[in-house]
C-alpha cells in the first residue's frame, strides 16, 4: 500500500510539472511567433535584394501566429487543471497558508481534537463540492458543448472540467489520509504551514 502511494506522490509531482512546462511551453511560442515575424519584415527591408525571401518568412510565421488562436484558451484549460490538480498536492506537502499558530499554543490532545473537527469540516466541504462538480460535469456531458477555441479540435467543456470533481475527490482523499493519521496520534492537526516558525527557522538558518 504504501508503495502504491509512493508512485500517486510520484505521478501527482510529475502531473504538475507537465502541466507547468506545457503551459511555459505554449506562451513561449506563441510570444515568439508574434514578435518574429516582424524581424524578417525588418530584414526585408534592409536587405532589399532579398526582400522576397524575408517576406516570405515573414508571412509564414505570421500565419502561424494567427493559426495559435487556440493557445490562450489551452492556457487556460491547462491552468485550471493545474489549480485543481494543485489542491490535493498542497493538502499533502502543508502548502497552506499558516493559520493555526493559535492552536499550537493549545495543550497536544486539544490540538488534536480541534484537528479532527477542522478535518471533519474538509472532508465534508470536499465531499460536497466533489458531488456538485460531478452533477455539473454530467450536464456538461448531456449538453456535449465544444470547448472556446478548442472544439474544432474535439475538445469538449466536460474534458477541461472534469479535473474539479477528480481534483476535489483526491482532497477528500488527502484529508481523509490525514484524518486517519489523527486518529493513529501520528499527528495532531492539519499539519498547515507555521509562517511564523518558518520565519524564525529561516533567521536562525542566516549566517552571523
């Protein structure tokens, strides 16, 4: 079992960079395409004896440019799985902001009982918007609408927002690991970030 979550830790890690090198990726050439095209408009003006070859440069990156009408909209769609892919990862590394500082003051077996009822409150908020994001994604599917700049290439609505009911079911999962570990005393709250701890964790870390 907990080689099975090593290789979900794995592939939920390498998920994320794919989606943040796909969208880098994407911006990049569509940035340069529409600011290259002018470099060989310029060179074809320099350079009149062979104007005709710049200018035909030119023309093929500029319509390779304007063929990229697709790439905001895939932006998007890639940013959004990557938010949604993103929830489940930040419940399992503590990337939240730190708002428990207050409850750490609190004697251990209170910080635990305070973390079951924090985690009780998550779980049952990630169920429900799991359940209502799954309904949303059926009416998606029954209505079968092409997504924006993307539909001509098959991609439907339901395909970019199927990540909210998986990315809210595997927070349901997270904090159920969570939950569990509570009960096993392994822990005692959510394990959210201490700003301040880490603040002073990293003075002390400066040199003198």
């Amino acid at each position: 079992m907990n080689a099975l979550w090593r290789v979900w830790d794995h592939f939920e890690e390498g998920f994320i960079a794919f989606l943040l090198a796909a969208m880098t990726l994407v911006t990049f050439v569509y940035v340069v395409l529409n600011n290259l095209y002018t470099v060989f408009y310029s060179l074809a003006d320099s350079f009149p004896a062979a104007e005709e070859f710049f200018f035909s440069v030119g023309d093929v990156v500029i319509g390779m440019a304007q063929s990229m009408t697709w790439s905001t909209a895939l932006t998007k769609a890639l940013f959004a799985w990557l938010i949604f892919s993103g929830l489940a990862y930040g419940v399992r590394t503590a990337g939240h902001i730190g708002v428990d500082a207050l409850v750490k003051l609190a004697p251990r077996h209170i910080q635990r009982v305070i973390g079951i009822i924090a985690c009780l409150f998550c779980l049952g908020y990630s169920a429900l918007l799991t359940v209502a994001s799954f309904e949303w994604i059926q009416a998606l599917l029954t209505a079968n609408i092409g997504a924006e700049d993307l539909g001509h290439f098959g991609v439907k609505q339901w395909h970019i927002g199927m990540i909210v009911p998986i990315g809210f079911a595997m927070v349901f999962i997270r904090f159920a690991e969570i939950f569990v570990r509570i009960l096993r005393n392994e822990q005692a709250g959510l394990g959210l970030a201490d700003e301040a701890a880490e603040a002073a964790k990293l003075g002390d870390e400066e040199p003198k």
